[in-house]
C-alpha cells in the first residue's frame, strides 16, 4: 500500500503528545512491513522540509492555523509524486476535510471528541470553532469510515450521527515491559503526574488533592513530568502553596526515565478532563503501577475500578485525595492492583492495532475498487 496520513504533527514536533505517539508507534510497524507511508504535517523551528523518521517519510509545512489550507493545496500535487492508494486523516483538532480533496479511499481517526471540554481548555472564539466543527462531522464525513481506540470514544462519535456500522475499534497498544520485571516490586513515597501541562489534563486537580492528601503524610511527594503552556503559572502556584519541597518539576521526559519514575511511583495520578484512552495508564499498568483517575470517557476504559486503580468523579480533588491515602497506606491491596494492572496492560500490544490497521486500511481498498 501506498498510504498518504494527516496530523497537525509528528512526534518530533515540540508540542506532539498521545495522538502523535499512537501515529508513529502503529505506522512504522505497518512501514517495516514493506508499506510505504507519507505523513503531512506541520513545521517547526528547525526542523526540515522533509525527513525519515521511523521509517516515515514527513513533510512538513506551515503552521496549525492554516494547516486546513495546507493540506487542501498540497494533497494533490503528493498524491501525483505517490499515487496513495488510500489516505488516512488523523482527526484530532479540526477536520481537514478528505472528502472532499480526493475521491481516493480515507479513514478517519478518532481519539476523542472534546465536546463541552473545548471550553476548559480553550478561549471562547477557538472552543466555539472546535465544538462547532464537531457537530459537523457526521455530515463532512457523511460516507467515511472510523476508526476509534476506546468505547467511549466509539459512544461519543455515535452519539454526534455517525453510524456504528461505519466506526470500527482498534485499541492502543503497550511496549510489553511488563515482562522484563518482576511484579510486585518496591514503591517509593511519591505519586506522578504525566502529561502535557494543560489546562484540561487536570493538573490543577492533581495538585489540590495532593495538597490535602500530604496534610496528613508530608513525607510523601508530587512529581509531575512534562512541560506544556502551565508550566511556568503551576510553578508559581507551587511556591505560593509553600509545597516547593514536596512538589518535583521533572519537565520533559525521555523514554528511560519516565518508565524509572512510573515504576517506582506509588500510584499515577490521571486527572486529565478528557481523553481517549489514557495511554498513561497502560504504561503504568506495564510496570507494575496503579493509577487514580478521573471517570471520564476513554479513562473510565482503561482503569478497571478498584481492579486496576480507582476513579473518582472528575474535578473532585477531595476525592483523588482519599484514593492517594488508601493506595499508599493499604500496600496488601496495592499490591493486589498492581498485578491485576499488570495482567490488563498485557492484553494490548502495538503489533496487534498495527495489524488491524493494516487490515482495515486494505479492506477499505479493495471496497472502493
């Protein structure tokens, strides 16, 4: 298969996150496969027009403001250097409109829909644009097929008008650390929050709920991973809240340490707002850690309450405070968790949703043939 793909980013681009990791982990399985695959997307400083990256060629071109137009003027004079046999449009932000560009088969990815949730993260004209462009989706899209990675996130797209019929779930996957370690190891006195810091992933419930929780344990500590447009007011807060010894700013993150920092954690913290699976999680399961979560679409899937952690009505920082106590002073049912967390993780692998993608995308080939 030739196969053209669409995304705001790569997972190069300084600000890439969940959508782009899922992207590249899945698409160069399917490139190792012999398949060629071209991805679109935006540029940034530095970076070059073109490049390799896991077996991907990128194109990069302009920003996110005009990406709609980009690609709108760009797909054709692609598709004749390629000749795609099919597109893929990773639609997490705005709809970049396949339909209508080429009458060539496309696939529609889903990761979430922001819904009312657009307004917490966003100003009012941009929120307003976003959940606008939602509510069209069943008409843009009128005749596409879907591909979603959670049931909630299959549950939402059918509830704005698209067929069931036309939305097919593939799962993320998982790196398959759980079984180089041995489960259930030591903890460490400390929760983690991994993430961008946004508004939206909740890292203001995180914090409040850690400063109630270590009221009654200070020997315990908050290290947050990531770095995104809070980062520099969290800190500000942290030093107003007096918590500057307890609350650990790690920033940005490599592969190795964020598995260090999740396999040593007593719980991760997941009080994101919204999301579409929570892929955290799943990487904490893999190492033998919990996570406390908000009940929300996508995390209400990938946390098995009081199996695999605890979920707790999003926003109620009193309540991810109480979960913090019972995880770390009941280590006899952390324990328990950990392996149940553990035995999940394993279900999923990046080799199985490659190959149902792979799948699925020739399926939609010779349909249109």
């Amino acid at each position: 298969m030739r196969i053209l793909a669409l995304n705001y980013r790569d997972r190069l681009h300084p600000e890439a996150g969940g959508a782009e990791m899922h992207f590249h982990r899945i698409f160069k399985k399917i490139a190792e496969r012999g398949h060629t695959v071209v991805l679109l997307t935006t540029a940034f400083p530095g970076a070059p027009a073109r490049e390799m990256v896991d077996g991907i060629l990128v194109i990069r071109s302009g920003g996110d403001l005009f990406f709609q137009w980009t690609v709108a003027r760009t797909l054709k004079k692609l598709d004749r250097e390629f000749q795609f046999d099919v597109i893929y449009e990773d639609l997490n932000k705005l709809p970049l409109f396949t339909p209508f560009l080429t009458k060539k088969p496309h696939l529609i990815q889903i990761h979430h829909l922001w819904l009312s949730s657009i307004f917490r993260e966003a100003v009012f004209p941009v929120a307003l644009a976003v959940w606008f462009f939602e509510r069209m989706i069943p008409f843009i899209y009128r005749k596409s097929t879907f591909v979603a990675v959670s049931p909630s996130a299959v549950k939402e797209l059918s509830g704005l008008g698209v067929s069931p019929s036309r939305i097919h779930l593939i799962y993320n996957g998982a790196d398959g650390a759980t079984e180089a370690r041995k489960l259930p190891q030591p903890k460490k006195p400390y929760f983690l929050w991994l993430s961008r810091v946004r508004k939206y992933k909740g890292i203001w419930v995180a914090l409040a709920a850690f400063e109630k929780f270590s009221e009654k344990y200070p020997e315990v500590s908050l290290r947050i991973a990531g770095d995104g447009p809070e980062m520099e007011v969290l800190r500000t807060e942290i030093q107003k809240k007096g918590l500057a010894k307890r609350v650990i700013l790690e920033g940005h993150v490599g592969k190795e340490k964020k598995q260090e920092l999740l396999a040593s954690a007593t719980a991760l913290l997941q009080t994101s707002f919204k999301e579409g699976w929570g892929l955290t999680v799943i990487e904490a399961g893999e190492l033998g850690t919990v996570t406390i979560a908000s009940n929300v679409s996508g995390l209400c899937d990938s946390v098995k309450h009081e199996k695999t952690g605890f979920l707790f009505p999003a926003g109620d920082a009193g309540a991810c405070a109480a979960y913090m106590e019972r995880v770390y002073t009941n280590p006899k049912e952390r324990e328990q968790m950990e392996l149940a967390a553990a035995g999940f993780a394993s279900e999923y692998s990046w080799e199985k949703a490659s190959r149902e993608t792979e799948a699925l995308l020739q399926k939609i080939i010779l349909k249109n043939q």
